[in-house]
C-alpha cells in the first residue's frame, strides 16, 4: 500500500469514526469535497498543507494519518511536502496528556511557507541542524541558526523560511489530548 492509499484509508476511518460526512469535514477543513474524496481513494497526492487542514478539523495530530515511523528513517526516503518544507515523520510519543510528533524537516529557500493553525494549544519546536530558519509567529518570527532552536504556539497561524540556504531541522509538534465525553 502506497503512501496516497495509506493516508486515505486513515482520513476515511477517522472522518467516520468522528462521524462526519464528506461534506461536514470539507466544511470544517477549508479542503474541497473533490479533493477530500480523491484523498480519501488514493488517487490524489497530499500536501502538507492540507493534510494539516484535515487533521486539525478532525482535532487530530498530523501523525494520524501517515505511516508508523520505520526504524532507521531518513529523511531523503520521501515526505509529505508542503510550498517550502517537506517532512518525514520519525517518532510519535503519547502518554496521558499530549501525543508529539517528531519529524526531520527540510525548509527550502525561497518563499517563506504559512501555515495554518493547528489544533488548540498545540505548540511547535524546532531544533536546527544546518542552515538559518525564520519561524514562528508572522509579526514576531524566530531565527535560529545550527544548534538553535525555536518554539512557538501552533494553534495560531505560522511561517516556516530559510532566507540564506535550505534548512534541515528536527520539528516537534506537540498536541494535547482532546477531552473526552466522560471529561
């Protein structure tokens, strides 16, 4: 099974499991119906960004939809992709309070990437491994350059740039548990 199949048997089951049609999660997503039924088959190639827009409308982290990390990862084994930055999940810890993904990014050069918020009170850190990264909040991003690291609310829109050089990086998305009905 294929990266585009795997991703959309997970969207399909947790769509359903929420118990949303179709048309309710392109609703809350922003992501068209079109779009989200050719996801949901296979025959459509996901980018980051939107992958996004569904697991936060589904109050999911991005993890939930791609593949178990497989040991020994690297990041040149492919990714989801966004406008500048392509990611590789490595890890996924949960315990009693957060899920957190962790992933080797790559930031392009060139054009920063915006990212839309993600689930309340997620937060992001990135620990920089090569090159300069701009991150952050738009009206206050955070320079980090080898060895640096930044952090900053993801349940707010943020940006993703690499002014001076592609920028290779270990991201940190942390995500709350969501309450559940017996909370």
């Amino acid at each position: 099974m294929g990266l585009n199949d795997e991703v959309g048997r997970r969207l399909k089951q947790l769509r359903q499991a929420d118990g949303l049609s179709l048309s309710e999660l392109a609703r809350r997503s922003g992501v068209g119906k079109g779009t989200l039924s050719e996801l949901e088959t296979g025959r459509r190639n996901p980018t980051l960004e939107t992958l996004y827009a569904l697991t936060t409308a589904l109050g999911r982290p991005l993890s939930a939809v791609l593949d178990d990390p497989s040991p020994g990862i690297a990041a040149s084994t492919g990714g989801v992709s966004g406008s500048a930055v392509t990611a590789v999940l490595l890890e996924r810890y949960e315990d009693e309070s957060a899920a957190t993904d962790v992933f080797r990014i790559t930031i392009a050069e060139g054009a920063p990437q915006e990212s839309a918020a993600h689930a309340p009170h997620a937060t992001e850190s990135l620990m920089v491994l090569s090159g300069t990264a701009v991150v952050g909040l738009p009206d206050a991003p955070q320079t980090a350059g080898p060895g640096g690291h930044a952090h900053w609310p993801a349940d707010t829109p943020h940006v993703y740039g690499a002014p001076d050089g592609e920028v290779q990086g270990v991201l940190f998305v942390r995500y709350p548990k969501r309450p559940t009905s017996s909370d």
